[in-house]
C-alpha cells in the first residue's frame, strides 16, 4: 500500500476471485463456469469485421441488446440496464441505493462480493444467519427497512427460495431497493423477474457468466423500475459509458438469438447435478440440496481443506471458503458428465477405506 491511497481504502478487505491457475490444465469445478462452449451463434457473430471495427467506440446506449433482452422478458426498454458483468451492476446498486448514511441487509453465507461492496461505499451491513439448514428464513427479510441484497439461488449454498417468498420480502420493504441477484436462477430456481412491473423498489440481476457460457466476456443485466434503471444509468455515465465492449454486445445478441441451445445445456446441467449428488451421497457426502450449477458438500471422515489439496493435487479444482460456519465444505461446480465422473472416481479412491 503507497501512502497516498486514501485512507478510507486502506483497510478494505478486496474480494478473493476463485483461482485462475495458468500453471497446468486442471479440471475446473471452482468458479461455476458452463462446462459447454458459447453458442455456435456466438462464434459466428465475430469475424473479421467485428474486430476491424473494434477501432469505433461501443454504442454507449447498448441499443440492440437492451431491446432484445427488453422483448425476452416483456418489458419496456426504459426497464432494461446492461453492464460489464453483473459484479459491475451490483457495485452500482451498493452505490445508488443503500441510502445516507448506507445500510444493506445480506445473509452471512452468501456472495462475498455483497460485504466487500459495502465496505468500499461505506455502507453499514445487517448480516443475516442463514438457517441452520442453510436456507434463507424470508421472514427475516420482511420490513428491515433498508436496501436488501439476496442472491436466489443462494451463492455457495445453492438453496434457493420461491417467488412467492421473494415476493414477501419485496412487498414489505416499499421504501427500499430490493436486489435479487439471480446468476444461477436457470438452473431450476422461480425468478422475480415477471414482478418487475409490479414493484418499483425491485431490481432483479442476471448474467450470461454462468448458464449462457460467457463468463470471459463480461455481460450482465438488470430489470427494473424504469426509475430504478435511470439511476444506474446515472452512475454508469458518470464512471464509463462504454463499459460494455463491441464484442461483447454481438455476442450477447447472438446469445439471446439460440436460447434453445442454453436451454438444452441448463436441462444437461441439471440433470448431472442429480447424478453427482446421488453418487456423493454413496460415497458418504452431506449434500445441501440445491438448484444451482454447483453443491456444497461435506464428509465425515476427511475435513473440507484436505479434500480441497488432495483434489488440488489430483489436477481437479474445487472451491473451499475458510468461513466458519462452511469451512468443513467444497463447492463444486456441476461440469460435463465426463469431468463429474473423473470427480467421483478420484473422491472415492482419496477416501479410500473411510468411505462407507
Ligand atoms: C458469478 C456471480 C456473479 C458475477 O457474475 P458476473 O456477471 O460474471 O460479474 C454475481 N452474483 C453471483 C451470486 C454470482 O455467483
């Protein structure tokens, strides 16, 4: 640290993305990633035009990919915000909406970009326990009076809630912005997103990182109140109104263009999930159920560290969080047949005699 970094960022914790090791191919399960290529669409929209024309700056107002997404939900224009990743949007609502002096409410187990956001805008965390289930009770989220931050499914945990209880939590909160972050809503979870045109306090979040195999691009959106997407948009031209790439917005466009495609892999997904559960279940794993592309998972006999350094070492990549209350957990991310298989067969001969 120099001493000139301002002071109000000399103690800030910064987020720890999942590892990025370029030092060999392993099989990586840590980052919930799509095991499946972008869209033959996608690979088709840049060709060598696109790229000679990356000499002209992105359209700022993203035009054609906010109509697109606008016409896939139902909504107006006005009730659409596309960002450089969903991470970017919600840095924007930290900043737009936890109000003066800030305040926003999250679980303790959930995406640890919610407290690192907090702590760079000087917003005051309500940090929630999850159940001991690790299921978010909405009744603890109905009238907290201030912005609230929940991510369905949850982040890490998998667990996620229906829109009716989402819809609770909405209703109950009128003077506050709600933000569901639904990154992983297309692996089987309810969005919030038809309740937009009902609420003004509701900004429901998505990306195309995880089920739409495009997590190298950067893309994510936000729909909401055309009030709401107004003032994103305020932030957004007061930081980098070109914050989008070209590249990037063809290949959004394109992505929307073959949404059977991303259908068919969240079906392919889903249904590895199963299997991979049943399969950890016989070897002895604790599994929280869950309607993401990844499960946290435990054993009784190897704690979740050593799983971690053992797979590590076996060139499988899993994700382990030293938290307290998951630190005896792996996140795995649900990947292809093939590499779910590889991840079982290497547990069950780590485990070895310990497994029942
Ligand atoms: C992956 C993830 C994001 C980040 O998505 P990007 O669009 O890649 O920035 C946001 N929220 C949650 C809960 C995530 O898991």
């Amino acid at each position: 640290m120099s001493r000139f970094l301002n002071s109000r960022y000399q103690s800030l914790e910064v987020y720890t993305p999942g590892e990025q090791p370029q030092d060999q191919v392993y099989t990586k399960l840590n980052t919930n990633e799509s095991p499946y290529p972008a869209s033959p669409r996608v690979v088709a929209a840049i060709g060598r035009k696109e790229l000679e024309e990356l000499r002209l700056y992105s359209d700022p107002d993203l035009k054609p990919l906010v109509s697109k997404l606008a016409n896939a939900y139902g909504l107006s224009p006005a009730q659409v915000f596309v960002s450089n990743g969903s991470d970017d949007i919600l840095n924007f609502a930290f900043m737009a909406f936890s109000g003066q002096p800030g305040r926003a409410a999250f679980p303790d187990i959930t995406y640890g970009f919610y407290q690192v956001f907090a702590d760079l805008h000087q917003v005051e965390a309500t940090v929630i326990p999850l159940e001991a289930d690790f299921s978010v009770d909405y009744r603890r989220y109905c009238g907290l009076q201030q912005m609230i931050v929940l991510a369905n499914p949850n982040a890490q945990v998998g667990r996620a809630l229906p829109r009716k209880a989402m819809e609770e939590i909405i209703a109950s909160n009128p003077a506050h912005v709600v933000v569901v972050d639904e990154a992983y809503v297309d692996f089987g979870a309810e969005s919030c997103a038809p309740l937009v045109g009902k609420y003004p306090n509701l900004l429901v979040v998505q990306t195309f990182s995880k089920s739409r195999s495009m997590a190298g691009a950067r893309l994510g959106y936000a729909l909401g109140d055309a009030a709401l997407i107004a003032d994103l948009n305020r932030i957004k031209y007061s930081t980098n109104p070109y914050n989008v790439n070209r590249l990037t917005m063809f290949a959004g466009i394109a992505a929307l263009e073959d949404q059977a495609y991303y259908d068919e892999n969240c079906k392919k997904i889903m249904a590895t999930r199963a299997w991979t559960v049943e399969a950890l279940e016989a070897l002895g794993f604790t599994v929280i159920p869950s309607q993401a592309n990844f499960v946290l998972a435990a054993h009784p006999s190897m704690d979740g560290e050593t799983i971690y350094r053992v797979l590590k070492q076996r060139g499988i990549l899993v994700r382990h969080f030293s938290t307290p209350r998951i630190a005896n957990y792996n996140r795995i991310t649900i990947g292809s047949d093939a590499q779910m298989a590889l991840l079982v067969d290497t547990l069950r001969d780590v485990l070895g005699g310990t497994s029942r």
